[in-house]
C-alpha cells in the first residue's frame, strides 16, 4: 500500500520559483544533456502494442495518488506529456473507452520524473525514460535502422524489454511472442548496448497469465531463451493496473510496478542536471493546472488491451 496523501487544498504550494515544472512534452536526447549529472538513464524497448505506453502512464499515475515504492514526486521536465497521457483515460476526455496515444513511428524522446530518494533523505533522484515507438525497434530487428534512439540506447545505464503478456497468454501466439524477445535483445546487446547496461525483461498484463496452470512454465521459458542471449538479464512481471479503474488514494498498487521503478532508479550514473527537490513534495496534480484539474474522481475501466 502506499502511504497516504494529504488532501489536495492541506497541501502547502511551494513558492513558483522553486516549483520544477515544464511546460515541455517531452525532451529530445540533446535537450536531456545525455552523460552529464546524476541519476538513471533507462531505455524502455518494446514491440508495439505490448503495453509500454500503460507502464509509462501507470508510473505516473501513482505518482498524482501520493509517495510510491519509497519515493516521492519532486517535478518533472515534461509533465504536459505525462498529463496528456493521462487526460485520454479519464472522463473530462469525453471518451466513452480510455485511449492511449500511440507513439510516432520514428520518435524517439524522453520523458522526466524528478523523485526524492528514501536514501540519503531529501537527495533528488532525476529518471530519464526512452519513449520511442514499437515499430522503431521492428525496424531496427530487421535493418538496423534505430534513428536517434540509438544514441540513447547508447548511453543507457539500464534497458527495459517489455514483453507482450497478452501474447504469451495465448498459446497461438506463445512462441513467437518469445521468440520476438529473444531476438530484440540479441539485436540490442550485440548492436548498441554498452556491456556495463543491466537488462530487465518485463512482462506485461501478467494478471492474463498467472492463472493459468502453465504460468509457470511461461515465466521459466522467457527467461530460458533471454538468458541464452546474454546473463545480464533478468525477468520480472507487471499486472493488475488499477490506474483507469479510481483515482481514489488508498486503492491496493498494481503487481510489480514498485520493483520496476526501484530497478530503475536505483545505480544509475548518467542523465542530465538534477532538477532541486520541490518543498512540501505535492502531487503532479498540486503544480499543473491542466487537464489534471479536470478529471472527476473516478477513471475509465479498461484493462489487457492498452498499448
């Protein structure tokens, strides 16, 4: 569970100037002074459609809920993209169904989280996350063709391969799903990865597939064919995200998204100038007068199907 929030008007405003908020969407790599400062530098990789867009929007959410995995929300470079993204799920969109944005075939950015560490107190910890589309790294398995997200991949301190639970749950597409995985990761250590970079395999929309008799087995035969590849790798799983169902704070935390966001801050070395840590920690909600202000209490339901 995580730890309860004061209600938003108790929560004291910090005074504009020392508020880290942007109105940027998103940042570009050079925008994100690449190699220089303290933090994590994580390059998310993911075929399209297989959930990347739901984990980045659900790190994000917890974070306008209150302190999650042991950290806390301290600003962020691009907030307008983060409350974009969340915008399209709740009821103020208008839709009747939540819509994910898709990511551009051939962007390739960044988006910011600026987070307090648990450890030493009040350290900021700055985590710079690649959001390029499914179809560049399609591209890139077939001719090598990465772009510009190459020189972050480059750069990376960790990489997250997100495999496509829904994929693995049905045994028509089991094989090939892993098959997939096997063969971006093979692209990506032997191509572009630094031999320092941590991988972690994260497989999405598990609540799909831990109750089958065999999720065992599927789990055992991810990590089978990725570590064949390279022992650098490790597996973990991500489901039950709550995020469209109630903004209400106090609701149980989706399966594995604090041990991915711990994963990932954790050792980093890279990004750019830590961004100074906001007093009194506020939500997202408490800095951005945008769409966040709009939403109703309640969210859209949707569930395995997100990008």
């Amino acid at each position: 569970m995580t730890a309860p929030v004061a209600d938003e008007a108790a929560v004291a405003q910090p005074p504009p100037e020392l508020r880290t908020v942007s109105a940027g969407e998103k940042l570009t790599p050079a925008q994100a002074q690449l190699g220089g400062g303290r933090g994590s530098l994580v390059a998310i990789a993911a075929p399209p459609a297989s959930g990347k867009t739901t984990l980045l929007v659900s790190l994000y959410e917890q974070f306008c809920r209150g302190p999650f995995a042991g950290f806390t929300f301290a600003g962020s470079r691009t907030l307008l993209g983060f409350e974009r993204m969340l915008f399209h799920t709740s009821y103020a969109s208008g839709r009747q169904r939540p819509t994910l944005a898709h990511t551009e075939h051939g962007d390739a950015v960044l988006l910011h989280l600026a987070l307090v560490a648990p450890e030493p107190p009040g350290a900021p910890v700055d985590l710079l996350m690649l959001d390029a589309s499914g179809e560049v790294f399609t591209t890139f398995v077939d001719h090598d063709e990465l772009g510009v997200a190459r020189e972050v991949l480059r750069c990376a301190d960790k990489v997250v391969l997100v495999v496509d639970g829904a994929r693995l749950a049905d045994p028509r597409t089991r094989h090939t799903c892993v098959a997939d995985a096997r063969y971006l990761l093979r692209a990506l250590t032997e191509r572009t990865l630094r031999r320092s970079a941590a991988v972690l395999a994260v497989v999405t929309k598990w609540d799909l597939i831990r109750r089958l008799p065999e999720a065992a087995a599927i789990r055992a035969d991810v990590e089978r064919a990725l570590t064949s590849v390279t022992s650098r790798v490790s597996v973990a799983v991500v489901g039950d995200l709550p995020m469209f169902v109630t903004r209400e704070i106090g609701g149980p935390e989706p399966r594995g998204l604090a041990h991915l966001l711990r994963w990932m801050v954790t050792a980093g070395a890279r990004p750019f100038t830590p961004a100074a840590a906001v007093p009194d920690r506020p939500r997202p909600a408490d800095l951005f007068q945008g769409p966040a202000r709009l939403r109703r209490p309640g969210r859209l339901r949707h569930r395995a199907g997100a990008r």
